[in-house]
C-alpha cells in the first residue's frame, strides 16, 4: 500500500523503539542477534544480519561473529553479514563489490537481496546504477522491484536507469509498476522524459502505481507541467464523489493535491521570472 515512508524503510516505529532502549536493552538485543548468526535456518542469519546493521557503531561487540561468517556457504548470508560490517564499520568497501557481483549470482543469492542490501546502501551504491539497469529487465519480478527500489535509494545519482525506469511503468508486474515510479520520484528533476509515461500511469489499474506517479511528477517539478491537467481532472473526480468516477483511493487523492500544489507554485514561480 501507498504510505508517506518509502517501501524499504525500515518500519520508523522500530527506529524509535531502537532510539529509547536502554544501553542494557540494546547490549541484550545485540547479544541475542549475535546468538542467532550460528542458527542452522539461513533466514534466520540474514535477518540477524540485517537487525544488527540497523544499530550501527553500537553493534561493533559484533564484528567478530560476522566476519567469522564472511566464508558462509550460503551467498545470500555472505551479502547480509558483508552489509552489516558496512553498517557498523562504516566502510561501504566491505560489502558494495559483493553485492554488485551478487545481481548476476542467479544460482546462489535469492532473488531480490543483492538489490535490497544496495538499497540499504543509499547513494553510496551509486557505482551500481549499470548492474541494477540490467536488473529491471531480469525474467524474476522480484529482482525487477527490488533493483527499482535500489535505484530509488539511491536517488539523484540514479539519473542515468530513467529511460530503463520508464519501460518499467508498463511492466506486467504491479509491484515493478509502482517501485518504477518511487524510483522516478526520488530520481528527481532528471527524471523529466518520463512524464508523458507518468501521466499514462495516472490511470493504472493499481493504487500504488497511481499514487507513485503522481508523487513522482509532482518530485520531477517545472517539466512535469504538462501533467497538470491530468491531475486536475482526477481532483475534481475524487471531489464529485459520483459513481463509478476513477480515483476512489484517499491516499492517492491527497498525493494528487500535494502534486499540484507543487507543480502550480512551480508555475507561478516561472511566470514572474
């Protein structure tokens, strides 16, 4: 569902509670973590991998029992333990080149974490901006969203996937669909040869799609004026109220009134220039 988080955010109720432990909650939780990387269901190592990455410098107590990890069998594992040293050490050196290498592991890294552990990554896995384009083509729908999402995190610096990006609108997949245009979004102003799809997004079958492409051209700004009458149409739908009219999601209604509202300030800002 369309949310004001991003969808790979960790959950910000989490994020709180981590904040408000106390230094002998955390030691405990951290020590529990740390019990759960010898655990034979290798699940159960990538998600104690990816909680102790969430508690950064506070997890170094850590670092020995991930690093003793680093010749797991399990790729998948070898990813989240190499992503949680990042996190904790802070150098992104340890785990960027593996999971690049990991996107073309199709045999031993289960799909979609090669992409979800560079997403975590943020603009610093912008070095594999080509690998995750080659992604959203992969036969797997989970390797297509989930590299979309990557190239979302990383943002501005994701300028170069927007044509690749904007193939995806169309994808057969609902879940690449609207991962495509969070990514276009957060991209930015560059991702302004995608409007014209955007606008055709606008009347998706999916919520989240829609929502997303109208966040996304109202984040794109002055060149996604175009779209404004699109969006105007479907604000006066949603405030008719009548039968059978199109946009019936009140999330993606609000996204249309923050959309314009941005992209009408935008106008009137070019017009006393």
């Amino acid at each position: 569902m369309l949310t004001e988080e991003d969808p790979l955010k960790e959950d910000p109720l989490k994020e709180d509670s981590l904040k408000k432990d106390t230094l002998e909650v955390r030691r405990a939780r951290i020590e529990a973590l740390v019990a759960a990387l010898a655990d034979a269901h290798v699940s159960v190592v990538w998600n104690a991998a990816r909680e102790l990455a969430r508690f950064g410098t506070q997890a170094m107590s850590a670092v020995p029992a991930l690093e003793a990890l680093l010749s797991a069998g399990d790729a998948t594992s070898v990813i989240w333990v190499r992503y949680a040293l990042t996190k904790i050490t802070g150098d992104v050196q340890i785990s960027l080149p593996y999971a690049i290498a990991g996107l073309a592991d199709k045999q031993r890294v289960f799909p979609g974490m090669a992409s979800a552990a560079l997403a975590g990554l943020g603009a610093e896995a912008a070095p594999a901006v080509p690998a995750l384009i080659s992604e959203l083509s992969d036969k797997h729908p989970d390797n297509r969203w989930a590299a979309a999402g990557a190239l979302a995190n990383i943002g501005s610096a994701a300028a170069g996937a927007v044509p690749a990006l904007t193939q995806s609108l169309t994808d057969t997949d609902e879940k690449v669909r609207w991962y495509a245009a969070w990514a276009l979004g957060e991209i930015g102003p560059a991702s302004a040869p995608a409007v014209p799809a955007l606008i055709d997004a606008l009347y998706d079958a999916d919520d989240d799609v829609r929502g997303y492409a109208v966040r996304a051209l109202g984040k794109i700004g002055p060149a996604a004026l175009p779209a404004v009458p699109a969006l105007q149409e479907l604000e006066k739908s949603a405030n008719r109220e009548e039968e059978n009219e199109f946009e019936e999601n009140e999330t993606v209604r609000a996204e249309v009134v923050t959309a314009l509202e941005r992209l009408l300030t935008a106008a009137h800002t070019l017009s006393c220039l």
